[in-house]
C-alpha cells in the first residue's frame, strides 16, 4: 500500500545519537519524538518505578532551564508535550508551530545533556510525592486498579524484568535517593542510547545543522548490558482471588505468549480482536449479548522487547460466577480449535487493522512516536505497510496453531469478588 | 560550527503560515443542514450527526430515555439485525460510533473513502429504519442497571455527577446524568423509546457534519439519494428554570477505605455566546486550565498533594458551571481545599499581565494544531453548531483572543469566580477526612448520599 510508505531520513551523530527526519508540510506543525532505550525491564527489585519516576524528573529543568519552564517555554510557543513510560522504553515528545523547531531542540538536548546539574533533593522529594498520587490516584484508588500488578507479579519468575508494575512498589517509590536517580541518568540516559525523530514541517537541512549544534558535544557515556529476550513458561497454573469493594465479581485469565514482532505476535492480535473486538465477536457475543452472564469482556496481546502475554478479562453480571465465564471462555477456544475461525472474521478483523493504520496517518505525533517505535523494535523506521502485512498473512490455521501453543498452557487466574 | 551558548533560548524563525480550513454549507433536498470541510490529503472521511435529543428531554420519571435511545439505534435496523448490522460496518473497517450527551445525541462514522457509499448507506439506515426491538431492548436496559450499579465504585464519577447534581439542584434537567437512575431506567419501556424517536429524530434541527476526502457534488447527491425519503419535522426546544448560587456549602460522601478523596469545587457561570467568553478563556487557562496554571502548580508542583489539578468553565446550551477538580492523597484532604479556595480567591484579586502575556502566547500559538484530523475538525464544527456560533468564529478566533486586556480578564474574574457562592464536594473516606474539613471553618460539613 503505497499510503503507507512513509519517506524518512536516518543518520547517526558521533556520539552515537539516532536521528530519523521524515517531513510532511500539510499543517505547518512540527513533531519531536525521542525514545529512549530504557523502561521498568532495566530496574530491579527494591528499586521499581524508577524509570517512571526519572521520566518526571525530566520536566524538572535543566542546567540551562530553570524549574517550570520546561512546560512553560513549549506552552508559550503553543506547543503540547508529554512523555511515557512502559517496560522497555521511555519517550518524551512535543508538537510545535514549525518556527520554534530550536526551541525544543535546545530543551531536549539539555535534558539529555545537562540534567544532573540542576538536580536537587527538594525536586526529587516533590516529584516523588506527585507519583505517588499518580499511583493512588490511577491504581490504588480505582476498583480492580491492583489487577495488573497481582498478575504479572505472579505470570512472572521473581526477578523478571516484567515482574513488576511500571509504575513501581508504593515503598520503592518512596525509597528513591538523588544517588539513585543520578547513577539511572548516568547509566542509561545518553546519545547513544536514544533515538530522535523530527517529523512534519521542516528544512532539513537546517535542522541536521541545529542538532549537530546541540546534541553533538553531549558526551557518550552510557554502560549497560541488553536484556535478554526469553518467554518464561509456568509449571502449572496459578489460582489468586482477592477480596475487593466493588459490585461485580471480575475474571482475569493471563497466558504467557509471543514478545512484540515475533512470529505469533500479530496472530494473536487477531485472536483478540475475533474474540473481543466488536459486538459479533466471538466472547462478545456469547457473554454479553447473548448468554448475558458477562457486562463486558477484552481481550489483548500485550507484547514488549523481552516478551508478551496473552489476556482475557471478563466482567461477571450480578448472580453469576467467575467458573461459568472461565467455562464458557475455554468452550470458545476449544470450539474455534475444531471448526476455525470463518473467512469472514478474518476479512472483518483484517479491514478494521487495515484502516486503523490509515486512519493513524491523521496524526503527526503518531507518524513521529510510530517512527520511533518501528526503529526500536525492527531498526527499520519505515515499517508500516510490512506491519500491515503481518496481519493479512494470518490465517485460521495459524491462529489454532497459537491456541494450542500459547493458550494450552498454564495461566494466572485471577479472580475480584464483591467483599459484600 | 556554529558555537553554542546554551544558556540563550532559541528565538522562533519566521512566522507560520497557517490557513484554516474553509467551511462549506447547504441544505439537502429535505433542508437537513450540511456542514462540509474537504481535505483530500488522506482518503478518509468523518461524518457527524447531532441530534437534538440530549438527556434534557428526559421526562423526569424516565431519566436515562435519550442514553438508551442511543444505545438501541444501532441495534438492527433496515434489513440486519443487531450483530448483522454491526458486522456491516466491520466488514468496511468503517468506526460507527453513538453516545448520548445532556444536550444531543451524537452519531459518528470514520471511515475510508472507498467505503464511504457504503457506510453512508449503512448510516442513514440506522437513522432512518432502526428496529427499536423488545429484546433488543430488554437487552440493553438490562446493560444500562447494572452500568449505573458499576458507578459506585467509581470515586471520580462519584464526584462529578454528585457536583453536577448540587450545583444544578434538582429540578434543573442537567443535574441528572444521562444515564439515569436504576428507578428511573426501570420505568422506561421499549415503547417509551419509540416515541422518544418518533419525537427527536424526526425534527428539523438536525445538523450533519462531513469532513475528508470528498468534494461538494458528490457529498450532495449521496445524502440527497440516501436522506431523501426523510421529511422532517418542525422543531421544538425546552425551556430551562434557571438556578442560581448560593452562600458555600460543603459536602462529603463516604466511600470506605479510599486512599484518596475526590475533590470538586464551583458553582454555576454564565452560558456560552455571552461577551466575555474570550476573556474566560484566558482568565481559567492562568487559573487552572493548563499544567503551568496557578492551581496545578501549587497543588502539584509545589505542595505535591495530587497528580494533577484543573479547572475548567463546563459549557451546555441552556446552562454553563465552573468547577476544579482533583484527586489528592486522604491525608492532604483539608489542606489541597483550602489552597484552591485560597486560589480562586486570590484571582479575584488580578492577574498579572504576564500571565495574560503567556494565556494569550499558548492559546493563539496552539491554535493552528486543533485543525490536524478529521475528528479535530468535526469536533470544532459540532461545538460551532452547537452553540450557534458565527460563521467567521473561526476566522476571528484568534484576533479576539488578542485583543483581551488585563482589565478585561479582571473584570471576568470578578464576574465568574464565587469562592464564597461555591458547592465543595469531596468523596473519601470519612473517617479520614471529615475532622479536616470541619477544621477549615467554612461552614457545616453536610454528609450525603449519592447516588
């Protein structure tokens, strides 16, 4: 599909800095993207949340960018920014009016340069009260918020890097020093460890010159060893059920599966989506609209670096029992195993994939974050229509072929009942 | 190479150049109103529909009509039953999407270009020739009771339908959510929603809303040939009581065991199409609307109670309020309250022309970046029919924005900001929070139920 060859430029700086530059000058708006090659997967026990807490620090000003202002040079400008974080990676992005493309290359490079400096203990004390009500506010404090940490504690060998919530432990939250977060920015925050993407409207020219100036002098400084890519299996599945103030019992069932880009990985996208992904899916239309033992029910392939895992979530109507919606899911399976899955379905999941990534092209800062994202993962930026074909290669035998691979397998059950 | 001083910041080049999209109008054959904005850079299109049918309309026994009106409309209609009908739009990779909101129910389609016929098609069928079954219904009403059951365990939406609900007062129809209540939901039969069609879905206050990769003759004999049989009727509106503020009361529900206490904090404003609209904006973006305001900076940056905390002027049709909210740890309960009252006291007091300098920057600079999909766009275009702005709103958008003095924000601050005429409400626990916000001494702290 031609729409989605998308044109780029890749060159690296001395210091080992990636840089992708892929132009479009429909709005005159420019997108920076900047990953950087650490996320929760790099930390260690004791110590969770710490890559989450650094990406706040980062907002916090720099040798040459004093408290607040950060935010405020880029809003001024009429800019939007923001960063992230998630096991493998962490990235921070703004989108500007085109004339103030300097700007952010001066901020960024900065950071990236000159953090350490404007470092202080009251900023960290601060940053680490403010996350701490992120989790509160975003796990504790929201019902069945605890999920995800009690399942991937448990999916999980004690000490895999996926074994713990990005986010962090609400006592390694509270438990950072400034040696911590100085030897995290000295170990991984360096040129040749991140990945810049400039995409919109720009010279090109100009701005290979403007990141020489600002990032070229940022010294290399980076020493740590790649994680290893590996998918853990269980020796038999584990049952955990937790006693929780909420109305409805809640069912969660997690497999381990493929790591993201591997061979199953886009199969088991399509798996999700033919199970949960509209009112005629599979599960959907069992649970939910026909059987109505369920409220609501998902499905997704949540795949990083090292490896995935597969997830069905389902939400039990009053009176009913996680054991009948456990039945009934693994009735589904089995029923797909011996008749397939239709052409129909596939044709129905395929087209919706195929125009979310048209759809997705609205979006500069998608473009840009995509870019990035492509080039971690592949090291190749311009991935997007090969992605596409991921998905059009699936078939209904591939798909029974990774139920019986992954989805025959030991899993975490979970389970949230109604402490009432 | 060019030697860098790193303690200067960059100046801007050259201005933008930015053009907004041109908006484009007619009427079908059978006066529906069309609003069309082509942009042909991708092949997609969006369409909106606004039906003038919000939970407003609700009669006050049947709370919760309008959402499950939008709940059944896609639920079969022409010749597919429900699942056929959505397999329909699927198949094309088309999204349709239908969503009730206090004043209009809104239907949604994207997609793309090669399948726009086709989902039109699909699209005017639902509008058009919806099944509005018994069991389709009994179905989705089963949905909404235990949906509103869920509510309960939701602290934040807690907060905001409680706050809505005090500050509204009773008798006013935005102090209902759209989804209803259980005894409301259950008084609403399937023939109930038939004639809540028949009556909002048959009117002539329709507007519809297409932008992407279309041109205007094409657009016109589609919906000509798809909308044609439909004869509209004239419309009619509601009246609403209006309610006013009152001395500042402070409430609190408990929610047993929460480690963190939803706060919300306003009362009601003036409506949408008033003089000082502009100048709002400005004055809420130094006060809360954005992260480098005064309350999230004090509340986050600074004192380190919450995640974030923001204020926004929340605007309807025939009402409007101001409210801050945040979410802060239960220990910081007493104090985050008494920063923000502290707050909107102190904007009383002026802004300073700094500030304004960086409201106006933000707001004229960004601008250009709410016009990059087709969902922005539509988006802008609804709100613009909504509240039946000019046709130049766009066009003059930014110069208004630009010529808002510092007296002006002032004035605006006097005018919309009540510390003292304000509804608190806060959803925690009790037990640790009730002593603290007696310990503020702005009045009886009144415990409540809801919902």
């Amino acid at each position: 599909m031609e729409i989605l060859n998308i044109d780029y430029e890749k060159y690296k700086l001395k210091n080992g800095l990636e840089v992708i530059f892929h132009k479009d000058d429909t709005l005159p708006l420019v997108s920076v993207n900047i990953w950087y090659k650490v996320g929760s997967a790099n930390e260690r026990k004791g110590k969770t949340g710490l890559a989450h807490l650094f990406e706040h620090m980062m907002f916090q000003g720099s040798e040459n960018v004093p408290k607040e202002m950060h935010f405020r040079f880029i809003q001024e400008a009429g800019g939007t920014l923001n960063g992230s974080t998630t096991y493998d990676r962490t990235n921070y992005y703004e989108k500007v009016p085109s004339n103030f493309l300097e700007l952010i290359l001066w901020l960024e490079s900065d950071r990236m340069g000159y953090l350490l400096p404007a470092l202080t203990q009251e900023k960290l004390n601060n940053q680490k009260d403010v996350v701490s009500n992120e989790r509160l506010e975003r796990y504790d404090n929201q019902p069945y918020g605890l999920a995800w940490e009690l399942i991937i504690t448990h999916l999980f060998p004690e000490d895999h890097p996926y074994s713990w919530p990005t986010i962090g432990f609400m006592d390694d939250i509270k438990s950072y020093s400034l040696d911590n977060v100085r030897k995290f920015f000295e170990t991984y925050y360096s040129p040749a460890n991140a990945s810049l993407v400039v995409a919109g409207s720009f010279d090109a020219d100009q701005t290979r010159d403007l990141i020489e100036k600002y990032f070229g002098d940022i010294k290399d400084s980076h020493s740590f060893t790649q994680l290893k890519n590996s998918i853990p299996g269980l020796k038999e599945s584990i049952y955990l059920e937790k006693k929780e103030d909420v109305q409805l019992e809640r069912l969660h069932l997690a497999w381990h599966s493929d790591y993201a880009y591997g061979r199953d990985d886009a199969v088991l996208d399509v798996l999700s989506d033919i199970l949960s992904g509209s009112k005629n899916s599979r599960l959907y239309k069992n649970l939910v609209f026909e059987k109505e033992i369920a409220q609501d029910v998902s499905v997704f392939q949540y795949s990083g670096k090292l490896t995935g895992s597969f997830i069905i979530i389902a939400t039990a109507k009053p009176g009913i029992k996680s054991e009948q919606l456990k039945e009934e899911i693994f009735k589904e399976l089995d029923n797909i195993k011996k008749n397939k899955i239709t052409e129909k379905e596939l044709t129905k999941s395929k087209n919706g994939i195929k125009s979310s990534f048209i759809y997705s092209l609205q979006n500069i800062d998608s473009i840009a974050d995509q870019l990035n994202s492509y080039n971690y993962f592949l090291n190749e930026p311009n991935y997007f229509a090969k992605d596409l074909q991921r998905y059009e290669n699936v078939n209904a035998d591939l798909i029974n072929s990774c139920i019986e691979k992954y989805l025959t397998k030991p899993y975490v059950e979970l389970r949230i009942l109604p402490s009432k | 190479m060019e030697q860098i001083n790193r303690s200067v910041k960059p100046s801007p080049t050259n201005e933008i150049d930015f053009s907004l999209p041109e908006i484009q109008s007619f009427s079908l054959d059978n006066k529906l109103k069309v609003f069309f904005v082509q942009k042909n850079d991708l092949p997609i299109l969006q369409l909106n529909m606004i039906v003038n049918a919000g939970s407003k309309f609700d009669p006050d026994d049947k709370k919760g009509l309008a959402n499950l009106t939008s709940m059944l409309i896609d639920e079969g209609a022409g010749n597919y039953n429900a699942l056929e009908l959505s397999d329909e739009f699927d198949t094309l990779g088309s999204n349709f999407n239908v969503g009730a909101s206090q004043d209009n129910i809104f239907l949604s389609l994207q997609t793309l270009k090669e399948y726009f016929e086709r989902s039109l098609d699909l699209f005017s069928t639902v509008i058009t020739k919806p099944h509005l079954n018994q069991t389709d219904f009994d179905r989705e009403k089963r949905k909404v009771l235990i949906k509103i059951l869920q509510l309960k365990d939701e602290p934040d939406q807690i907060a905001d339908s409680a706050y809505e609900y005090l500050i509204f007062g009773k008798d006013n129809p935005y102090s209902s959510s759209t989804l209803g209540e259980e005894k409301s939901v259950n008084n609403i039969s399937n023939e109930d929603i038939k004639l809540f069609y028949d009556l909002y879905f048959k009117l002539d206050n329709f507007a519809l809303i297409v932008v992407g990769d279309s041109s205007i003759n094409e657009l016109k004999e589609n919906l000509n040939l798809l909308l044609a049989k439909w004869q509209p009727k004239k419309t009619i509106d509601i009246s609403i009581n209006k309610t006013v503020r009152s001395k500042t009361q402070i409430f609190l529900i408990h929610k047993e065991g929460a480690v963190q206490s939803e706060i919300r904090i306003g009362h009601l404003s003036s409506e949408r199409n008033e003089d000082d609209y502009y100048s709002k904006i400005l004055l809420n973006n130094i006060l809360g609307g954005q992260f480098s305001s005064r309350i999230n900076l004090n509340l986050r940056e600074n004192k380190g109670y919450t995640y974030g905390a923001s204020s926004r002027f929340n605007y309807y049709k025939n009402g409007a309020h101001f409210i801050v909210s945040t979410s802060v740890g239960s220990e910081n309960t007493g104090n985050a309250v008494k920063e923000i009252v502290n707050e909107l006291h102190s904007i009383r007091k002026g802004a300073e022309q700094k500030e304004l300098d960086f409201a106006k920057s933000s707001t004229i600079r960004r601008f250009p970046s709410n016009f990059e999909t087709n969902k922005q766009i539509a988006s802008n275009l609804t709100a613009k029919y909504i509240f039946s702005l000019p046709d130049d709103y766009f066009n003059n958008y930014i110069e208004k924005i630009r010529s808002i003095s510092l007296e002006e924000v002032n004035q605006a601050a006097e005018k919309n900001i009540f510390p003292e005429e304000s509804i608190i409400l806060i959803v925690g626990d009790k037990n640790k929070v009730f002593s603290q916000l007696e310990n503020l001494n702005l009045g009886e702290v009144k415990q409540i139920n809801y919902p």
